[in-house]
C-alpha cells in the first residue's frame, strides 16, 4: 500500500507498540524495527519521519544498544524518547550520566512553547518520566526546549536537521498532552498528511486479495472471535465463493460458543460463506495429555490446528491459499518485529509448524492492532455485538488453564466463566439502565481461568479438596498496558457464590489484581 510511513527503531522498552499505535492514531501508518536494522533498509523505506524508543539500558555502557550516527545525518526527521533521547545525545556530543535525582512517575515539564514539538501545549505540563539516566548537558547545536527543576534536558532540538531529543515517555496516558505532542512531530516536524484509514484500509485489501488469489481456492481459519471474523468478512468481499471458512471446534473455546459461531456463520447465517465445522476436541484433548509447560500447549494446539487444516484442504480438493487472523501484536509479542524480548508465541505467528501444506499464508490483518480491525469490522458492516466481542486467544481455555488440560478442566472454566460474565454484563446493565451510561468499573475484557492450586475446604459438613479459580478483569485502550478493573465487591461475591455452589470441582475463587506490566491480560 503505497502510504507514508513513521518507522519506530525499537531498544528494547516496554512501550514501543504505544509508540506505534499512537502515530496510527494521528492517522499516519508506523511499524517497528529492530535497532539491528540495518542502515541501507531504513533509507530503502523512505520514512517520513524516525522515532526512537526507551530502553532498560545506560546507554553510555559498553555494549549497549545503539545505532549509526549516519541516521541523523539523512535529513529525516527523527525523534528519540527517554533512551533514544541519551542515545541521540550522546552520539552526537552530549553528555548522559547516572541522575543525581531518579525521576519516575508523573511530573510536570516547563516546555518552550515556540518549539513546533510543542506548538499548543502550555507552558507547564504534565509529563511521565521513567529514568535513572539523563542528559547532563546537550549536544552542540541542540537548545534545551523543556526542563524540570531535577532534569536540565528534558528535551532539545536541532531545528535545522529537525532532531528532536524527550527525556519522557508522551506515549503514555499519563502524558497529559502525549497525544498532542507526537501529532505535532509527525504532522508539524515531518510534514505528514495522514491519509492512514480505515476505508483505504479496506479498499486496499480487497483489491490486493483478489489480485494476490486470482482463481486460487482459499480456506480460512476461522475461530468466531474478532480477528478471524473480520478476516472471513473481509475475505468473503474479495473472492466470495472461492472462500470456504473452516471452523475447528477444538474443545477449548468458551461455554456454547461453537453452537454460537455456527449460527453466525454457517448456512443459517447473514452471510454467503462455505463453512466446515470440524469437532475435534477429543484429537486436542489426547495431544495436550500430560503437557503442563505453557509454550509447549501453544505449540502443540498451533500444530493440531495446522494439520486439521491440511487434512480438510485435502478433502476439499486443491488449496492455494490459507487465511489467518494475526494481527500487529501478535508479531511484536512473537519477537518477530521490534527488540524487545519474545512475551509469548502464538499459534497463528510463532507457534506455526515448519511445514505448512499451502502455497501461501495470507494474513490481511496483519499490520494492524485491535481497536484497528474493529474499525475494519465496522467499515465491512459487520453487527457491533460481533465486532466489539471479548477478545479470546486461539489457543483458548488451553491457555486459561494452569497445568494439564482434561475435558473435565474444560467443563470447569467453562462453567465459571459463565457466570463470571453473566453476572458482570447483568451488573453493568442494570447500571446503565439507571444512570444512562456504562459503569466506569467496566472491564474491557474479563474471564475466568483455572489455577492449577488445589486446596482444602468445607461444604456442607464435609470436606472437600478442590481447585481454586481465579477471576481476571482488565481497563485497557489498547491491550499493550492494562490494569485491573475495580469491579464492585458485591458482584465479585455473587459470582464466587455461584461458581462455588453450582460449579463442581471448585472450593475456591481468587480475584487477580496484577497489570500489565508486569503480567500478561492471559495466565500464560
């Protein structure tokens, strides 16, 4: 897709999909790259414009990452955040030491408002910083355009080569005006149009799926969530009938949801699709026996779920092409794009076998982040309660469930996710049919897992020596950063009376509390 382009160069921080997402957000498209990426493939891409990320190293240390100072020299806006702000100092001349003073949090940043980085911000600002390093002194040519009363260099700016250097992180929430300020970089600094939407999205797709298929049949994955759906939708638009949708029921999805997905898309449903559901929850159950290490399930399912795929192709007759939803994250956590360190495999990037029976993978979502296909959902007319419907990974309940997988685990998360998310949706409802508005308590997504703890207690008169679950509920905008949703302590106590009472097996529920960092929104 011939669109304009902000590269983010990756040291290894935590934020570099925020960095990415939040330039997508200004309607310019960006990726990340490795700060291995070789000098010759940055000038090739012809960016408008560079963005270079935190990262837990001194950059001043031997063997930390850097980059060729040939990058400031090509005439590309570029802007460094918290470590890639050191790092383009002290490439350049500058000095970056151990900070008298570590700041960390929010604090408020006095900014020269005449820098075009700063345009429309007030003077005194909000901003988050996260160092023990800082720039003692700018390199030469640099003005300093913001400080705090700890951090003499809060940012700096050569204006003439459009090198801009901030000690803080504006991609984060707590940046009061981050939003702002990366607008102002990609659109005043790198002259931006932001011609990145949806609707061209979309329009581009379509066209490169048909010129990409041609006559060839192509067989999709199709799981029922978000991802999978919009892919179907989006697949159906380009090639129609040379499309059949496989659903693999693998026993591991959520309660009745195989029955639901079914209904969506099969022969009843609203749309003209060749679908195949395949049960194969009992070939799952005996492949996951025994296996209790996390990666080796995800392997393991993304393996079964490639050979099922093979063997309905062949009952199909010839398959050029197979579909799946990945999507942006997917690639980053999978450490196939960007630095940091690989979070999770999955079984549509990382987890994939070494021989796949197709002539080719064909992955349309694959540059974009969730909220991303959802607008793509909703651009395809596909209904909101399908586009906005709770994420589910594609390993399912597999990785929802701490230890060994057995069909009788299954029946237990199963059960008590249920009722976790009957009991929220009802709550919530009821809110909102009072006050007119969702309860700002709501979680963006919520489930219920099964830990592999077991533990003593009393039912009746008798004792029991049962499994505890364990109750997940995040706030998130983007999935990359999450932090527990405060649902109200009432509803929490209905929904553990009912899975203890209706759920057999369980004696026990836990809430989980963790964010994300340092957890992850899944239990493995």
């Amino acid at each position: 897709m011939n669109k304009e382009l902000v590269i983010v160069i990756d040291f290894g921080g935590q934020y570099n999909q925020l960095v990415a997402r939040r330039v997508r957000e200004c309607n310019v498209y960006c990726e990340i790259y490795s700060y291995k990426t070789d000098i010759a493939k940055i000038k090739e891409m012809n960016p408008k414009g560079i963005i270079l990320t935190g990262g837990p190293n001194s950059c001043y240390e031997e063997g930390a990452p850097a980059y060729t100072t040939e990058l400031f020299e090509l005439g590309i806006p570029v802007l460094g955040l918290c470590y890639g702000a050191q790092l383009m100092q002290l490439e350049l001349g500058g000095k970056v030491e151990t900070a008298p003073v570590r700041e960390y949090g929010k604090i408020e940043v006095s900014v020269d408002t005449k820098s075009p980085l700063f345009k429309d911000i007030p003077e005194k600002t909000v901003c988050w910083m996260s160092h023990n390093d800082y720039i003692s002194q700018a390199a030469p040519g640099f003005d300093v355009i913001a400080h705090t009363p700890d951090c003499p260099v809060a940012a700096a700016s050569n204006e003439s080569k459009k090198l801009y250097a901030i000690q803080f992180h504006p991609e984060v929430l707590h940046t009061v005006k981050g939003k702002e300020i990366l607008s102002n970089f990609v659109y005043n600094v790198c002259g931006c149009a932001g011609d990145w939407t949806m609707d061209s999205f979309v329009d581009y797709q379509i066209k490169a799926i048909r010129e990409k298929v041609g006559d060839g049949k192509v067989l999709l994955a199709l799981s029922g969530g978000v991802d999978s759906s919009v892919a179907a939708v989006l697949l159906a638009k380009a090639v129609g009938k040379q499309l059949t949708c496989v659903f693999v029921d693998h026993g591991l999805l959520r309660k009745n949801e195989g029955d639901e997905v079914e209904a969506v898309f099969g022969p009843e449903g609203p749309y003209d699709l060749n679908f195949i559901r395949v049960n194969a929850a009992d070939r799952y159950y005996g492949k996951l026996a025994g296996v209790t290490e996390p990666e080796k399930k995800r392997k393991i399912i993304g393996e079964e779920f490639i050979r099922v795929f093979e063997e309905e192709a062949k009952k199909i007759g010839a398959v050029d092409f197979l579909v799946q939803g990945t999507i942006y994250p997917d690639v980053v956590e999978s450490g196939l794009g960007g630095e940091s360190a690989v979070i999770k495999s999955h079984h549509n990037v990382g987890g994939l076998p070494d021989y796949v029976d197709f002539k080719e993978i064909i992955e349309p979502l694959r540059d974009l982040f969730k909220d991303e296909v959802r607008r793509v959902g909703l651009e395809l007319g596909i209904p909101d309660y399908l586009v906005f419907r709770q994420p589910f990974p594609g390993p399912g309940l597999g990785i929802r469930i701490i230890g060994e997988v057995t069909a009788d685990k299954v029946r237990i998360v199963q059960d008590a996710d249920a009722i976790y998310r009957e009991e929220v949706a009802k709550a919530a409802d009821s809110y909102k049919a009072e006050n007119g508005e969702m309860p700002s308590w709501m979680p963006d997504q919520y489930f219920a897992a099964l830990t592999n703890m077991r533990s003593v207690g009393v039912m009746g008169d008798e004792r029991t020596y049962d499994y505890a679950v364990a109750l997940r509920a995040v706030k998130t905008i983007d999935f990359m950063t999450a932090e527990s949703a405060q649902i109200p302590w009432e509803v929490l106590q209905t929904v553990m009376n009912r899975i203890i009472n209706e759920v057999k097996g369980v004696n026990r529920v836990m809430y989980d509390l963790t964010s994300k960092p340092p957890g992850t929104i899944e239990m493995e």
